[in-house]
C-alpha cells in the first residue's frame, strides 16, 4: 500500500479548513482514503499516482482561485507540498 503525503503548512490561517476540503476533494476524486493529520493530508491506496494527485491539486488551487498564490511541488518520492508563490512586493 502506498501512502502519499501532501503536506500544506505553508497556507494562511483564514485557509484553515482547507486541510479537510483537499482531504474531501482528493478522497472524492481518486475514490481512495484520504485523512487529515493537522496541516498534511495522507492519500492511501494501492494504485495512487504522485503525477495525478499533482494533477489534482493543481485543479483544486484553480477552483478555488489560489492558482496565483501557491503552486504545487515535489518535496520527496511520496510528499507533494503546497508552497507559496513569490510576488513582486516580496
């Protein structure tokens, strides 16, 4: 069984709930279990996919309208991270 962790600290306190909706999304979208440990999401699943749930994510950030705040990356072989784009006021 692969395990898969998306781990999203980086967001902003007025997204806290965003942890559970990712979950929920992920979980609606694969058909596979997704929990919530504080600000990481744990995907689980024999047939889970890094390149799909990057895809995923992606397509969550664009409905949601954080497309221009964070971006999607690969931080080791199964954790995806959520991190902060950079804007010219920075």
């Amino acid at each position: 069984m692969v395990e898969i962790v998306v781990d999203m600290s980086e967001l902003k306190d007025g997204e806290n709930d965003a942890a559970k909706k990712v979950a929920g999304y992920l979980g609606e979208k694969t058909g596979l279990e997704a929990t919530v440990d504080s600000k990481k999401v744990k995907v689980k699943g024999d047939l889970v996919s890094r390149k799909y749930l990057r895809t995923l994510l992606k397509k969550y950030l664009h409905k949601q309208k954080l497309k221009d705040l964070y971006r999607v990356i690969s931080e080791d072989e199964n954790v995806l991270k959520l991190k902060r784009r950079k804007t010219h006021e920075e």
